[in-house]
C-alpha cells in the first residue's frame, strides 16, 4: 500500500538551494523514516515512526503514528525494548536476592520499589516489622517520590520548550543522591531495605540532611510555582493538552497522579493504607481536568504533601529501636553477629541460601503508592524460598496503555509533551 | 477495607453463580475466588455492572505446571466505590489455551490479555489486537512458561552482529 518516498512533492527552496537540499537528504538518511500513501494527492496523510531512538520518549518507546496533516489520527504504541523478563529471574532467585532487580525496574524511585517487594513478601510470610524500620522506609519512599517527581518535572519542561528548570532540579536531585548516599551507601540503586526491616538505621549525619533538606525545599517549590503556575508559555503549552475525563481514565486503567488528574482520589496511601499512612495527616492532592496541566498541579502538589509527611515521621518516629527483626529464622542478622559469632554466621549463610520461606500454596498481593502509580506484587508461593510466580503490577505500564487513547486526536508537535506528562518509564513498564 | 461490605458483595456473588463458584479463599485479605471457566464474561459483566467494579487493574497470568488445567488467569478488580479489591480466577487447559476476551467489558484488559498471551500463549477470543507485547513477533515461544529454561534458546532470534568485522 505504501510506495518509498520518490514521488513527494516539495516546494523547491527559494534561498540556500544547495543547503536545503542536503538538509532533506540528511532527514531521508535519518532513523525518522515518512512515507507517503499515493491514494492521497494532496499528500497530507502519512505514518510516522517515533523512536525507539529519541531524546522525548524518555527511554525506549517507539511510537507509530497515522498522520492526518499535523492531526494524529491513530496511534500503536510499541513497547518490550527493555524487556529483561523480570518475572522469570524473580522465579529463579530467593526473595532477597530479587532486590536488586527491582531497583532497575523504575530506576527513578529505587527506594520505593524496594520497599513494594519487601511488603509484599513480609505480608505473604507473615512478618512484623520493628517501629523504626517502618519510619525509616516511609521517610526514604517520600524523598524518592521528590526525586521521581524532580525529574519528571525537569523533563516535561525540556519538553516544553524550557530547558534551564531541567538544571535546577538536578541540582536539588543532587542533595537527595547526596542523601541517599549517606544512607544507603549507593546514591542511585539503593538496595537499602531488607526483608524484614531495612539494613542500617540512619546516621546523624544522613538525619540532618535529611532535615536540611526537609527545610529547604518548600522554599525552592514555591519558586518553581511562581515561575510556572502564571507562565504564558508553561500554560498554553498544557492547558488541555492530552485531556481525558474520568470514565474514560478509569476505562482504560491509567495510575497515579495521571488518574488522579482525572478527578479520581484513588491513592494506595489512604485506599489502603500501608505501614503508618493512616496515622499521617496528609491530602490527595486531584484535578478535574483530566489535561497536562492538571498533571503538573497534581504531582507539584504531592511533592510538597511529601515533605509534610517526612516532617510528621521525625516527629512520631521512636528514637531508639531496632531496625530490623530480631528473629534469624526470617531476616539477616546483624553483621555485628555474622562477625563474632558461629550462629550468626551459619544464620546468614541459610538466609542467603535459602532465604525466607512463606507457607506453600501462599498467594496474596500487597500494593503500595509508588511516585507514579500503584505498584503492586503479586506472589505466589510453594514454600521453598523461591517464588513460584510473581508478577509485578508497574504503574508505566497502565499509564502507557491509557497513552495509546489519548494521543489519538492530538496534534503532532503535543506528542512529547503528553509524553512526558504521563511520565513513563520504559524499565518499569517493560520489566 | 470494611469486613461486611465485603461479606455482602461475597454473598451477592454466591448468589448469582451458584454452583459454578469452585473456590472462595479469604486467607489473605483480598477474597479471591475461582470460577468455571465458561462463566468468565458473565461474571466480568456482572462485577462490572451490578457490584461496580469498574476498575480492572491487571491481568495476571499463572503456570502451575500440572497435567490439567495447567493454566491461570486471575483478573484483579477494584471497586471504588466499596473500596474492595477481589481476585478473580479461571483456569485453563494446556490443549489449546483459549479464554474469552474481556476487552468489551474493561478497555484496560487490552494490554494486559496482550502480556498474558506473549508470557503463556493463551489466546484471547475476540481480542482486537492480539499481537505480542512485549517480544516480536518473530519469537515462538512463550517465556513464563515453566519448561522455558532460564537462559534462554539460542539461535531463537536473528539478531546483528556485535562486531565490525562482518558484513
């Protein structure tokens, strides 16, 4: 149906022929292939292929388009290039040794995806995890929230058009790399929880930039929306951009702030609370319009409920405790104990052996709300320590698939910047 | 999550499928129920529409690895309105794996069938794009299935070669 490009008509350039020319033959060689139907005359639809390979998909989406002059008629998002078959790993490793897995899936939040598997195989094997720990998870999965939000906001600016904000952001991503340093001892996958607990407690160190930080950043919001919430530019670039009401975001499964731009308060954090959520005073923040900009607002609101629930945690967080559970059957000891005692070595060596075993025939799904959705793990257990089958539940995913609908319609130049407000990452959404 | 709402929309569906309800497990705080296979779309369409559960939020496909109905499916629901989530499970056979679509019923299913098919090979009847999602095309085999080995089959895709010297 159809035919390479031979037969496009094109305005002969009037000034810098011989430039032109060689700028359209650069864009033929080019990975942006267009070909043209010759049923149409007038040459005004046309499919266009997007990616794998650009800067705007965030990662490796490809995105083919039918074009209607600059109308995006239809679309097929085409997705699995960051496909590493997850699932089928998770199938083959102790439930510890999957960890570090999950740290790649949606490498912008590593904390919270830890935090997800560590949950999720606590409830199935049926563990309490100490006070402190708890905090210390919750503290850690709102500043990777900032952090996944920082960059999304970098990115969907850069998108729009603004590329300073993309340097300010990393700049406070820095402190919370910084930060997570300090605590995990890695700044990007952290790797830092533990079944049963996390690895090490904070240090006094970590505690004050963590505060530090708790302090500064409303100040450095608060400028952020003073130079966009009024901006000409940031918002007719948005506004209505990419809109979809709440049925329709409910009926094709999108997650997160995306949906709660829709209008739909569907937060895991007070759907069903999780470690000590339901004692934080705290809003969902949500939308109705359902745009790109009702996006923006949405997650620009959670980063600032975020820091809120950081400040409530250091003050309910007890300030001694353990961190991890005292019972070598279920969690790695201490490595004060694997150090200096025979018991507490031969436990560590059984745990990373075998790990821990939840009861066999076990099934159960534990959700929590990561930056960009619901991320849940499905986990079904025959009792060895290895899980029979688990599948993750990653919010890109969901969020990608509603893509698919709302770019139909859509003019071509709004592509990236839907894109980049739906904030989807290709690790998380390949597995 | 309230515990008589729970009860109630549990009894409404005994109620409504009777005999065909093989198993109701409320272990883990999610009810998860298990129905005859030739009762899926009526059940989706009754969840749907009668108890609201109107938000499908993933499809989970399952390889038991046993020599009849080998296969699972567990579609997971969320109603918003009652706040409840509920596993939903349908078990296939090995012979022909082949299950009702329920696109019709939850756009969302689109994807998520598609995920089930490229990791099982079960085929969705009337799915309108039931391509794989995540491998080409090209790709015969079905990964999350137990007997696939965990490094792969070579020579099981043609892929470019990594060094200059060729071609």
């Amino acid at each position: 149906m159809f035919q390479s490009d031979s037969n496009i008509s094109r305005k002969k350039p009037t000034y810098f022929r011989e430039h032109q020319e060689a700028l359209y033959k650069s864009l033929e060689d080019k990975h942006a292939t267009v070909e043209v139907d010759d049923s149409d005359p007038l040459a005004t639809r046309m499919t266009l292929n997007m990616g794998p390979q650009h800067p705007a998909t965030h990662g490796v989406l490809r995105v083919l388009m039918e074009l209607d002059g600059e109308v995006i008629t239809k679309c097929r998002l085409d997705t699995g290039y960051l496909h590493r078959g997850i699932e089928k790993m998770a199938e083959n490793k102790t439930y510890q040794e999957f960890m570090p897995y999950t740290d790649r899936m949606d490498y912008l939040s590593p904390y919270s995806n830890n935090v997800a598997l560590c949950l999720a195989v606590e409830k199935i094997a049926d563990m309490e995890v100490p006070g402190r720990a708890t905090y210390i998870r919750m503290i850690c999965c709102e500043l990777a929230r900032i952090s996944s939000h920082l960059l999304w906001l970098g990115t969907m600016i850069m998108d729009a058009g603004a590329l300073s904000f993309f340097l300010w952001t990393f700049r406070e991503r820095e402190k919370l790399y910084d930060i997570f340093d300090e605590v995990a001892g890695h700044r990007f996958t952290v790797s830092h929880s533990r079944i049963g607990g996390v690895n090490n407690d904070f240090t006094p160190v970590a505690e004050e930039k963590i505060r530090k930080f708790v302090r500064e950043f409303p100040d450095e919001l608060k400028g952020w929306h003073k130079i966009l919430d009024r901006n000409r530019i940031f918002v007719d670039r948005n506004n209505g951009v990419g809109a979809i009401g709440h049925e329709e975001g409910i009926a094709i499964g999108l997650a997160g702030p995306s949906l709660r731009a829709t209008g739909i308060a569907y937060d895991i954090r007070t759907f069903e609370p999780y470690m000590f959520y339901d004692q934080m005073d705290f809003m969902v923040p949500t939308r109705t319009e359902g745009d790109n900009l009702a996006r923006y607002y949405c997650r620009m609101e959670e980063m600032a409920e975020s820091i809120r629930i950081i400040g409530q945690c250091f003050e309910k967080m007890p300030k001694k405790g353990p961190i991890r559970v005292d019972d070598a059957k279920k969690s790695y000891p201490s490595k004060d104990e694997v150090y200096y005692s025979m018991e507490g070595l031969i436990h560590d060596f059984m745990m990373t052996d075998t790990g821990i075993c939840p009861p066999a025939g076990a099934e159960s799904y534990h959700a929590i709300e990561a930056p960009k959705g619901e991320l849940g793990f499905y986990i079904q257990s025959d009792g060895t320590g290895h899980p029979w089958r688990l599948k993750i539940n990653s919010p890109s995913f969901s969020n990608l698939q509603g893509l698919e609908t709302i770019l139909d319609g859509e003019m071509i130049a709004d592509t990236v910047v839907v894109i980049g407000g739906m904030d989807p990452v290709m690790g998380d959404s390949d597995k | 999550m309230n515990i008589e709402i729970r009860d109630n929309l549990l009894q409404d569906i005994r109620e409504y499928m009777g005999e065909d309800l093989l198993e109701l497990n409320l272990e883990y705080t999610h009810p998860l129920l298990r129905i005859k296979r030739d009762r899926l779309h009526d059940a989706c369409r009754f969840l749907k529409n009668t108890l609201h559960f109107i938000y499908l939020n993933e499809i989970i496909g399952a390889d038991r690895f046993t020599s009849e109905d080998r296969f699972e499916v567990i579609y997971h629901l969320i109603s918003l309105r009652n706040r409840q989530r509920l596993f939903l499970k349908v078990r296939v056979e090995e012979e022909n794996p082949v299950l009702p679509t329920v696109t019709d019923i939850w756009k969302s299913a689109n994807w998520n069938e598609r995920e089930v098919f490229d990791m099982f090979g079960i085929r969705f009847e009337g799915h309108p794009d039931m391509r794989r999602i995540f491998l080409p095309e090209d790709f015969k085999y079905y990964p999350l299935r137990k007997e696939f080995p965990l490094l792969g089959v070579p020579g099981s895709l043609e892929m470019p070669n990594t060094t200059p010297d060729h071609d």
